[in-house]
C-alpha cells in the first residue's frame, strides 16, 4: 500500500464488504493473489505492482461505489493489466543472472541448509516431520507407491494428502529460510541453538 | 468448485508460460475468485520446481522452466530450496540405509534378525515364504504325530491255553509265512470269565527268549485278542502269556500259556 489515505482505505474496504472483517480477508485475498499473477508474469517488483493496483483502484473508490456494477475482483484485475503494461515499457532491460556458485560456496551453502533442516524438522510436530520425510522419499514410480501408501495409512485421499505435504513444506522452508538468515555464513559456527 | 483434469493441466501450462493471451487472462481471474484453483497454483509451482530437481520434466518443458518459470528471485529461492531438500532427504536415505547394513547381525536377536530380513522382502516374496513354512509346518506335524497302525486284511488263528509247556509235550498252533494278510489276529480263549472291569495285557515271548509286552489287548467274547503287524512276523516258536491288570494296576497272571510256531 503506498500513498493511500485512511479514508480511501476505509472506502475501498467498505465498496468489498460491507462487513469490515469479511471485507478486510478479500482485501488481504485480493492483494496476495495479485502478487502471485504479477509474478507468474515473471515480475520481480510483484508487490510493489499490486500495492501501485490497489493505490490505483482505492483513488477511484467513490466512483466505484457510485458507477461500478459486478465483481470489485474483475476490476481490480483490469487495472493490475495496465500497471503491468506500463512496467513492461518501464522495465530495464535484465541483468545477466549471477551463473551458478562455486563448488566451495555450493557445498558451504549446502551445509548450512542441512543443518538448517535438521533442526527445522526437528522442531516439526513429529508427525509432520516424519510426513515430509517420508512424502518426499523414493524416485518415480517408488515416489508415487510411497505416497498412495502414505495416504491409506493417514486415512485420507492424495489430494488431501498432497494439501497437508505442502503447508507443512510451506512451514519448514520459511523456518529454513529465517534459520538462513539468523545464522553466521561460517558453517562451523552455526549450531542448533543459534535460533 | 472441484478442479477438473483440464484446470490442472491448464494451471501447469500457465506456469511454464504456455498460454496464450486469452488462456492467461481467463486463468489470471479465476485465480482472483477461487481458492480451490489458487491452492492448486501454489501445489503444481512447488511440484513443478520438484520435477526439475528430479530431472523429471521433459526437454521442452526443462527449457521452459529455465527460461520462463525462473525468471523471479522468489522461485530462484523456492528452487534453491526444493534442491537443499532434495539432497537433505537423498544423504538422509544414504546414511539410513548405511546405518541399517553397519549394524552387526552379532548385535541383533534373532527376532530382530527375522524381522529385519523380512521387512526388506517383496510382498510376493513374503507370501511364498508364509505358504512354504505353512508346508512345512503341516509336513512336520504330519511326520512326527503317532500313526496308528491300520491294517486292511487279517489272518486269524485262535489258541487255546495249554496248561504244559512247549517242552512237556504241549501243541502249537501254527502259521505259515508268508502270511498272505496285513496283520496276524489271535484270539486266545481265556479258562475264565472275562473280567469287564479289568484290562488285560498279553506278553509274547520267543525261543530265543525275547520278550515283547502288548498293552493294545482286545476283549472279545471269551477270548482276548492282539493283533501283530505281518511285517513284524520272524519265524519261530513263541509263548503267549495272559495277564489280567485291575483297576489299582496290580496284575495277576492267568495260569498257562498260549504257543503259537511261525514257520
């Protein structure tokens, strides 16, 4: 959100609902799935196009309330595609990617994420972690066995059982990721308790 | 709204950038309004950056997926991700499976012996293993359980007591070999009344002063009866002895013998 004021906020959150908490769960809903098109579209400033959106949307809301018939979600998407527009004519042309690590890096890197996992998955629920562990276990057609097994043991169906694998995924790789951050990049210095 | 085949081919296809413009429009507002197909983008990004990780994806769909998929920091870091895993899990099954063979079979019980050899069998291999020890088991039983000898044909021959020994005169019943019959039946008239409270045990001794007990003695009219399998028939010349056994086990012997020649 940029330079919206607490009156258009009020406005645009009052135009979604007018139940100010169902409306602020479509605000949040709406944002976030903009950030995700914005970046399936190969966009690297996907929050910053989606709060310029919402900037956009929010600056007309009174003639919304007053003019606009339909899903507010449809309008929103139709301003999201001219932002994006624009940022595609504004957009420099793309740095060459950094290449991939040196062996050295690569395998200090490698390191420091396994001590990571460790000691995320060890503060996993224990079924969650023994979940993952065993969800991601095998290769192929031993992958997919695993997993039917997996599921008729749980009780529930793959798709259900697909679900759980990737909130807790969702879970460890954001604990993974603020472990990353939290530790020393000297891998000899960084042990379970650093976080 | 459940997702159908198409959705989730067509939310695949919009990952790796393979949409038209129409396609990606239409995909891009029905992500805005349903969770269920939001969910799934979520599920087939990460499932997608697992395939590349396995080296599972084609080489046009590699191609797209270097090109067009990572083209953002946030799946570089969601792929830098999906490959720690990967390896974290792969050395995890490494040093899972190195720990179970470095464990000394010396260290383990025989239960944990068997269980450990069994768990690592196929399910085929496990039902042929069930049904071989079942045969065995069976066979086994069937060796070891007492068989009780049933002949199909007999030959009779029916003694009487002879107060005299072989040697002050007395006759022998005789009996040709071969005997031409599974089994010899000799009854032997008793001098007395059947005892029907009491059992009966038959000794049979040879000329060349064997001795053999029957405990399996028939009671039959008047007369006692054993049955002697033909295969244990040698010929010569024997001496039956009745002894009558009461219910406390003390036995009396009848007085005389029974004698019998096997030629």
């Amino acid at each position: 959100m940029g330079d919206l004021t607490q009156a258009q906020f009020d406005s645009l959150l009052g135009w979604l609902d007018a139940d100010r908490n169902a409306a602020a769960s479509k605000y949040e809903r709406i944002q976030l799935r903009m950030i995700r098109i914005f970046a399936c579209r190969g966009c690297n400033e996907a929050e910053s196009l989606a709060d310029e959106t919402i900037d956009r949307v929010a600056a007309k809301v009174d003639w919304l309330i007053a003019n606009y018939v339909g899903d507010p979600t449809l309008y929103f998407y139709g301003v999201a595609q001219n932002v994006f527009r624009e940022y595609l004519r504004r957009k420099p042309r793309t740095d060459p990617s950094p290449g991939p690590a040196s062996g050295a890096a690569k395998s200090d890197s490698d390191e420091r994420s396994h001590v990571c996992l460790d000691n995320c998955l060890e503060h996993l629920p224990r079924e969650n972690t023994s979940l993952v562990m065993r969800y991601y276990e095998g290769e192929k057609q031993a992958k997919i066995s695993n997993r039917k097994r997996l599921a008729q043991e749980l009780g529930i169906t793959l798709d259900a059982l697909r679900i759980r694998a990737h909130r807790i995924r969702g879970d460890l790789r954001k604990c993974v990721l603020h472990c990353l951050e939290q530790a020393p990049a000297q891998c000899n210095e960084f042990g379970p308790n650093a976080y | 709204m459940a997702l159908t085949r198409n959705d989730l081919i067509t939310i695949r296809q919009y990952l790796l950038g393979q949409l038209g413009e129409e396609g990606q429009q239409d995909i891009e507002q029905r992500l805005l309004r349903e969770d269920d197909l939001f969910q799934e983008l979520e599920i087939a990004e990460e499932e997608l950056i697992d395939e590349y990780v396995d080296q599972a994806l084609s080489t046009a769909e590699r191609k797209q997926f270097e090109s067009y998929f990572l083209s953002t920091s946030e799946r570089e870091s969601k792929l830098e991700f999906a490959t720690a895993l990967h390896r974290y899990l792969s050395k995890k099954t490494v040093e899972k499976d190195a720990t179970e063979r470095s464990v000394s079979p010396s260290e383990l019980t025989w239960l944990e012996r068997v269980q450990t050899a069994w768990t690592r069998q196929t399910q085929l291999v496990r039902v042929a293993l069930f049904a071989a020890a079942a045969v065995i088991i069976v066979g086994a039983f069937w060796l070891v359980r007492p068989h009780r000898y049933a002949p199909q044909s007999y030959a009779t021959v029916t003694l009487t007591m002879s107060t005299s020994d072989r040697a002050a005169g007395g006759q022998a019943t005789k009996v040709k070999l071969p005997l031409g019959a599974d089994a010899l039946r000799i009854e032997m008239k008793l001098p007395e009344a059947l005892d029907q409270a009491a059992r009966y045990r038959v000794e049979l001794l040879k000329d060349t002063g064997e001795t053999r007990s029957i405990e399996r003695v028939g009671q039959y009219d008047e007369s006692v009866v054993v049955e002697i399998p033909a295969i244990q028939l040698a010929r010569g010349q024997y001496a039956l002895n009745v002894y009558l056994v009461k219910s406390d086990q003390t036995e009396h012997r009848i007085k005389g013998s029974y004698l019998l020649t096997i030629e």
